[in-house]
C-alpha cells in the first residue's frame, strides 16, 4: 500500500522595515541607488565607529510584534552574529538571539477553506547586509553596501504549516498586518520580504518530526509554492527509496525549479552569538507599550466585518477593499463625500483595478483624490454623466499627475449630460418613426424592444441625455397611441 | 626653561597671555619629535601639515576670544584613536595607510576647545600588551632607561611625556593600558569611569572595557583633558553624562576626612618590595594630607585577570574580524579564493600577540564553550561590579599599586606571556567594574626605574579620585621628576649609553 505523506513546514520571514534611515546611523534606506552613495563610517564599519539604534526601528518592532500576538521583551538587547563574508562590513551581523524584542505569539490565518492558528516562536530585529555584484567580464566582484545596515525584522514560526496554501495564506497575513501597520512594504520582488522554508515529510498519523531542511533564496511567492512542492517531492523520493534526508541548508534556484546542496549541519558555521557590548540592554517602559498598542490600526479582519455590517457590504465587495489598506481607506473617505456605499465599493473594486490594468499601473502608484473621486462616482449614480464617459474621466483621474478636477474636465470634454428637453422629445419622435417593426414588437408585448429603441436615441443624442430619462421618456411616447396623421 | 617643560595648563596660560603662539607650540612638539624620537621610538607617525592647520585654527579661536584652558596646546594621540585624514593604524600591519575619514569624538572636542592634535602615539599591536613591544613600528622604550619598556598599551604616550616629546596625550585604557604605562614613565594618567568619555572613533579591542583617557605631566592636566573630553555623545550609546563636572574647578587639595580604603590583597606577596614601600609612603602622605585610612578586603579581585582576559579577547575576536583585507588596509599579494584572501590577509597583517588574543577569544565564544568561559566571566564581572559597589560603601576612594612591579626590560615580558597577564592584576577590576581609576608617581625603586600608585573611584566619582591625586601632588614632587634622557644636550648620547647597557645586561 502507498504511503501517505504529511508536509511540516515552519518558515522564517525577513522584513525590512520602512523607515526612512538605516538601523544603526543615518543613512537613507531608500532602494537602489548608485553603489556605494548610501553608506557612511558607521554602516560600512569602519574602525572606531559604533552603532545608535533608531528609536522608529524600536517601535516599529513593537508594534509588529503586537500584531503578531506576542509578548515584548521589556529589557531586550542586541546580540552579535560573527561570520566572515564580504557583503558584511564588520563580519559580523548586529541581531538578536538572547532576548529578542517578541516571543511566543499567533497569527490565524484562512487556508483551504479552514481556519487555522500558527504559532510565532519568536520574532527579532537585526542588520541586513550588503550586496555583491559579480562581473563576469571582469571576474572581479564588487560590494555594494547601500543595503548594509537597513533594519529587518524576523519573524520564525513553529512548524505548524502543512500545505503551501498555509504558507502563502501566512505571507499574506503578514503583509496585510505590516502594510496595514505601514512598517514595511512586503514586497518580495523588491527583497524587502524574503522567505526561508524549513521541511520535513513524515507518513500520514506519525507525530514524531522528520529530518529537515532549510531552502532558501526564495523571492516570490510563485518560487515558494515551487520550492516547497519540489522540496516535499525530494524528500518522500529519497525516503521512498530507502534513503535517509540528511539535515542541510539548501538553495532554490528559480530558473531550474530545484534546490541544490549549499552546506550540511556539519559544516554549519559558529556563529559565536555573543551580546553586543556597544549597544545597552533596552529598557521597554510601560508608556513606549501603550502608544504602541494605541498605534496599532484597525486591520483588515475588523475592518471587513465593520464594512459588511456599518455599510450593508456584500462579503465579497468588503474583503476586496479591505485587501490594501489605502482602498479601504479610500472607500471610507469616497463616501464620507458622499457617494452611495455600494457604488463606491462597485467603483474601487471593479472599476478601478480594471482601469488601473489599461493603464498599466499598478495600485500602489494610484492615490485618487478622495472628493474628486466621489464627485464623479455621484454624477454617474445621478445620471448626469454616461457610463462610458465616466469611465474615460476615471482614467484620467488616475493618471494624472497634478490635480485633478472631475466637474472642469467633464465640462472641458463636454461630456455633461444636458438633459434638452426638445433634443430629446425629437430624438424619441424620430426613432420611433423611424423604426415601426420595433415599435411593432414592443407594443405587441415583446418589450426587451424598448432597449433598442433607447439605444438609438442615445445614438442621436450623442450620449447626452441620462439613460434614465430617455427610458422613461421612450416608454411613455410608446404607450401613445400610434400616430392617426402617419 | 624650554617650552616643552611646561605642563598643558601652563602652556594654556602662557599662549592666552600671548607668550606663545599656537604655532610655536605644535612647531617645538614637531621639533622634539624629529631630533629624539630614534631615542624613545615614541610616536608611530607625526604629520605636521594637519597638526599646522589644527594650530592655525586654534590660533584663529583665540584670537577670536575662545580662551579654553587647552587652547593652543598640542595633544598627542594614540594610534588606535581616529584623527580625521591621519594615519590611524593601531601599530598593526593590517591598518597600514589607513587613514580615518572622520575625528573621534575626543578628538573633535579636543579641536572645539582650540586644543591641537599633534602626532600619532606609538602603542601595543592594538592595545594588546602591557609593554608597548608589539607594535608594528618597533619596540617603545622607557625614558628613565631605554633597556626597559615603557610599559603598555599607551607606551608611545607615557614615554613621550615622560621624555618632554609632547605636553600631554589621550591613550586608551582596556586593562590598564593609560594608568600602567604612566606609572612604568613617571607621569599621571587617568582611566575615567566608563561611559565618561566617548568611544566612537577609538578603534575597539574590548568594546565594553574601553575607555579614552588622559596621559599627562600632573593630574591638573589630566583634569584639564577631561574637562574637554568627558560627556555622552550622541554617537555612543554607552556613554553617559554624570552629574559631577569642572575637573580642574574640583581640584581644591582638600582631602580632610576622606576615607582611603586600602585594600589587603594589594599589599601580598604579589608586589615587589620596593613597590609596596613606595605605595605604603603615598599612603602616609595621603593621612598626612587629612586621609583616613581604612583596611578593606577585596577578595575577589583573585578572578579579575582571568575574566578579564576571556572578556577582553571575546570581545576582541569579534572586534577585530573586520580586518579582512576587503575594504580598507593590508591585503595579502596572493591569493585565489575568499578563505585564501582572509586567511592571508589576517594571517600575514596581524603580529602574534593579536593572533594570540583572537583564537582565544574565538575560543570562549565557541559553540560548548560559551557557557563554561564566556558566561561564567559575564557572572563574575557581575560578582567584581557588586563587590565594588559593596566595598566603595566604607571608603570614598581605594588606594592601591598600579603594577605589582617596576618597567621590566625589553623582551622580557613577552617571553613570558602568562606572567605578563598576571602583572594587570591591580589596574583591570577598575575596567571590569566600570570605575574611574588614576595612576600618579610616587617615587622610584632602587634601580631608578618609576613606581605609580593608584586611586580608584566608585563609578562616577571621578573628580574625587582627581581631587585626591592632586592633594597629593600638592604634597609630593615625584611628578616634576625629569628622566635624565631629555636634559640637553645629552639626550641622544644617554639613549647610547644606555642602550649599550642594556645590550651588555642582556
């Protein structure tokens, strides 16, 4: 009989936090940048330099590791991580292993239909290090430190994932939490979000753990889900055949789709972890905890439920929004102007995203202004603009630049519906004099007749009448008796 | 009179009174350096072009109405702490052409006070040693016989006031590194407590141990340099700003009814005799003074060498790790792979004593180990800080020798390292403990060779420990004293002479 195999998985997630400055000096942590330009003394450690901790790198920690649900560290310190590599300016790496900022907490997530809790063993800020860019022409390779020194946080669960679909719920929850939190942007393919997976396989029903690896460089979250199926497959292969997994660091290489070796347990380096003499224990006071606690958003979770039940939301329409914090944002300030809930929901959910494809940006680069916004949304419930205009006025709005104002270019574009009485008695006159077989129809009882007919007046109107009122108007003319004088 | 016989608050009076330009003084150092330093081999390296400038700028503040006590004066600098575009190598291969591309903190207010940084101070391999012979530039020798050393770390700077090469200089103190060289030469040197003086810019070798301090002729000086340099820096998070301050303002002599503890375990077998006679007269000048002196036990001062020695190069392996041959300094010729690169670089850049110290901190950190050395001397640092502040509750100061000997001869001590180690045996619980700790002279032994007594304070009572150096200063002359070697003209012909002795003893 084949047996069956049950996947563990515990993950350890890297986070860069987005402050404006570095960990331990001044230098801007902004992305990219010319080599070298965003580096001084203290980050490329230089002799004699020290490092200061940024009291924004500090809270930021504590506010994640409230959301995650743990318990802060109230006398946390710093430890050093001694490793020699050429991207590491003082060979070692400034972290936490003692007593880091947060330890046992949960996030719970929704994965195949189910809810489940993972459990956080412990969450700790640290350094990153520099960058090496190999030039194959010149077989030389040069370190960039611009990266040195960028605060991250790492956040290592228990091994309480059993499918990739918990894995990838879990990466989502944490950057909905730290996005929603705004200290950190998640972006995996910008790096300032990385994943290691740690994994075993063991029979279906065994409760003991199997030997595990460690996969890392892996930089989306496509490359998770690969790794993770590849990683399993390796494993129940070798065991399968009488093999044994043997306990080893392994990197993921995205263009073959498979992991390689890097180094077993026996060669796992020393890290020497010792406390950081340059850096005193930090002394968490209990009012540095409360503003942080207060900081804390409403997240996404209580904001959807708040949504569905303040603003009759679909669940579906709520959880859309709900997704980024700046939609959800948006939406609540879109109808604090004063357009109608379900069609500001109806607008940031389809509307937008779709417009936002045609014009190939992407959602982060879109920040409408909330008033002109619920202007235009207005004016299309009211009818006093087409839809397909509306639409064209929408990606205008979005991919302006500079301010934007809905009602001057509407007029400019002269798509106002003007709503000419006569223009409009003579456009239904017309139409319906000249298309006696639907007339026919509709006064026979087929009645889906009339959307034709409106279709045409529209057609005479130039769009500049409200569907509404030609509707009205339509029906009324057709329920006229027909015309004696024909 | 030369000029170079002043003291640093001397001078300071003479160039506000306009006796002396800026010039004239950093030009008399620069002078002393070129014609005697082959005797002492007391500086690594003595740029004169931004010491002209510094001169020039402090000239500038005074004329301007800044009239700090130091304006105008030149200070020496050890090699290990940073001076902006200056040769700043730690006496090692490994930092060869290294030039630090900011000021140390000390370094930056000695500058803001109008004071002039003056030539670099030779010193132990990284301020790994106690008798400043590791250096990569060649052995330091002591200025009251040039066959001994100077003793170490700071030996350059000992030895170069000592020998009026420069008026006053900051060193470094990890494990006695300022007040054991100053005692070995006859001058004062003051280890502050720690956090008093900023650490930024000084390169580390026990980060949580280090402290900048002053060398000097008398401990007004030494007040003086603290009085610029002590305070929290923004750019150190260890340092801290205690609430006495005004050094030099502090110093009224007055020690009537300050209670002297005297620490039992000092005065065993461990001292040479002539050491414990001379510290036993600095005791009784001090009551003389209006001291009280009052027996006290320091029973764990026993464990201080050894914890600090696992500390100390704990720390160190890490701290030094950065000398990788990547970024900046020596880089091997040959090599082929990254571990090649590193192995080499370190390998053929750092002298033995450094090697020494890195494995062994290396060692104590390993994995299986940590907890048996590392952990263990964490605790009994601890111990050492509860038991000062236990003993600092029946006395006000300690008073106690700084070395258990007098200056040994060159290539002596380095043949016997463990004995070495154990010779800091008074001077490292002050930097375990954290505590301010000041060395003075206070006579010679019978070969001629100084011998310095020590005041150590609670953390933070460093004003009073200067106070009670200057009481007796005020009382004594062993800190005018004048090594034979800079009377002129003999200078270099004595180095001769007694160099030849000390080839005709070896």
């Amino acid at each position: 009989m084949r047996e069956r195999w049950e996947t563990v998985i515990g993950l350890e997630v890297h986070a860069e936090l987005s402050t404006a400055s570095k960990i331990f000096c001044g230098c801007s942590t902004a992305f990219g940048g010319e080599p070298n330009t965003r580096c001084c003394p203290v980050c490329m450690g230089l002799p004699g330099t020290l490092p200061v901790l940024n009291e924004k790198v500090l809270e930021y920690a504590v506010r994640a590791g409230l959301a995650l649900h743990c318990e802060i560290d109230r006398e946390t310190r710093f430890d050093r991580k001694n490793y020699f590599y050429p991207d590491l300016p003082k060979a070692y790496q400034i972290s936490q292993l003692y007593r880091p900022i947060a330890r046992n907490g949960y996030v719970d997530i929704v994965a195949d239909g189910a809810e489940k809790r993972i459990r956080i063993h412990e969450m700790h800020m640290e350094e990153d290090a520099g960058k090496l860019v190999h030039s194959e022409f010149e077989r030389v390779t040069y370190p960039d430190y611009n990266r040195a020194g960028t605060p991250l946080l790492e956040i290592v669960s228990e091994p309480d994932f059993r499918s990739s679909a918990e894995v990838l719920a879990y990466l989502e929850k944490i950057r909905s939490l730290f996005t929603y939190m705004g200290i950190s942007d998640c972006k995996m393919q910008e790096g300032s979000m990385r994943a290691d997976v740690n994994l075993s396989v063991r029979p279906m029903g065994e409760t003991a753990y199997g030997v595990r690896t460690e996969t890392k460089n892996i930089n989306s979250l496509r490359a998770i889900e690969h790794a993770i199926e590849s990683e399993r497959s390796r494993q129940i292969h070798v065991i399968t055949n009488g093999g044994k997994v043997i306990q080893e660091t392994r990197r993921w290489n995205d263009d073959l789709k498979t992991s390689v070796p890097m180094r077993s347990k026996e060669n796992a380096p020393d890290y020497r972890y010792f406390p950081e003499p340059d850096l005193p224990a930090i002394h968490i006071s209990e009012a540095f905890l409360q503003a942080a606690r207060e900081s804390l958003p409403e997240f996404a979770e209580e904001r959807q439920a708040r949504f569905v039940k303040e603003y009759g939301l679909p669940e579906n329409d709520a959880a859309r929004l709900v997704a980024r914090r700046e939609t959800a944002e948006l939406f609540e300030a879109v109808v604090a102007q004063g357009a109608g809930a379900h069609s500001a929901a109806n607008w940031l959910v389809v509307h937008v995203p779709h417009v936002l494809k045609t014009l190939s940006e992407s959602a982060e680069d879109a920040h409408p202004d909330a008033s002109e916004l619920a202007e235009l949304i207005r004016r299309t419930e009211r009818g006093e603009i087409s839809r397909p205009d509306a639409l064209k006025v929408l990606g205008a709005l979005l991919s302006a630049e500079t301010p934007f104002g809905v009602a001057d270019y509407i007029r400019e574009n002269g798509m106002a519906v003007e709503n000419d009485e006569s223009a409009l008695e003579d456009a239904v006159r017309r139409v319906i004099a000249a298309n006696p077989k639907a007339v026919e129809e509709y006064r026979s009882g087929k009645t889906k007749a009339i959307g034709f007919l409106i279709g045409q007046a529209m057609k005479e109107l130039k769009g500049k009448s409200a569907p509404a009122t030609v509707h009205e108007r339509m029906e009324a003319a057709l329920r006229e008796p027909p015309s004696v004088t024909a | 009179m030369e000029i170079l016989d002043l003291t640093a608050v001397e001078l300071g009076e003479r160039i506000r009174k306009r006796e002396v330009s800026a010039a004239e003084a950093v030009e008399a150092v620069y002078d002393a350096f070129r014609e005697r330093n082959r005797n002492l081999n007391a500086y690594a390296a003595f740029e004169i072009d931004p010491a002209r400038t510094a001169a020039q700028a402090a000239q500038t503040l005074l004329d301007g109405g800044g009239a700090s006590a130091l304006a105008g004066v030149p200070v020496g600098v050890k090699d290990n702490i940073s001076v902006k575009n200056c040769l700043t190598t730690c006496a090692s291969r490994i930092l060869q052409g290294y030039r630090a591309p900011f000021d140390a903190t000390a370094v930056r207010k000695l500058r803001g006070a109008g004071a002039v940084p003056a030539g670099t101070l030779n010193m132990d391999e990284f301020a790994m040693g106690s008798t400043s012979e590791t250096s990569c530039y060649g052995a330091v020798r002591n200025p009251w016989n040039v066959g001994h050393v100077p003793g170490g770390s700071s030996g350059g700077a000992a030895a170069a006031v000592a020998a009026r090469e420069c008026f006053c200089a900051l060193g470094s103190d990890t494990g006695g590194s300022v007040r054991q060289p100053a005692s070995y030469c006859g001058v004062t040197g003051f280890k502050p407590s720690y956090g008093r003086v900023s650490r930024y810019g000084l390169v580390a070798y026990g980060s949580s141990l280090d402290q900048i301090g002053p060398i000097a002729r008398d401990v007004r000086d030494c007040a003086a340099l603290m009085d610029v340099i002590a305070g929290a820096d923004p750019f150190d998070a260890t340092s801290r700003t205690f609430p006495d301050a005004g050094f030099l303002d502090a110093l009224n002599g007055d020690i009537r009814g300050l209670r002297v503890g005297v620490p039992e375990e000092c005065f065993g077998d461990g001292a040479e005799e002539d050491v414990k006679a001379c510290v036993q007269e600095f005791l009784d000048e001090l009551r003389r003074a209006g001291a009280e002196l009052v027996s006290i036990s320091l029973p764990f001062v026993r464990y201080a060498v050894p914890t600090y020695y696992i500390l100390a190069t704990a720390e160190a392996s890490s701290n030094l790790s950065r000398f990788d041959g990547v970024k900046y300094g020596y880089r091997t010729e040959h090599y082929h792979t990254l571990e090649e690169l590193y192995v080499r670089t370190r390998s053929e850049g750092f002298g033995k004593e450094v090697q020494k110290r890195i494995l062994l901190g290396t060692f104590v950190l390993s994995s299986g180990y940590y907890d048996a050395y590392y952990n263990k001397a964490l605790k009994m640092k601890q111990l050492i800080v509860d038991g000062f502040a236990e003993a600092f509750g029946r006395c006000d100061v300690m008073a106690l020798p700084v070395s258990p000997t007098t200056a040994p001869k060159l290539g002596e001590s380095l043949s016997d390292p463990l004995k070495m180690y154990l010779s800091d045996v008074f001077t490292v619980p002050a930097n375990l403990a954290g505590l301010p700790g000041l060395s003075v002279p206070c006579g010679f032994d019978r070969n001629g060779l100084p011998v310095g007594a020590q005041l150590l304070g609670a953390v933070g009572a460093d004003a009073l420990v200067l106070n009670a150096g200057h009481a007796y200063q005020l009382a004594t002359d062993w800190h005018t004293r004048k090594p034979e070697i800079c009377r002129p003209p003999l200078g270099g012909d004595v180095a001769e002479r007694q160099r030849g002795e000390a080839v005709e003893n070896a």
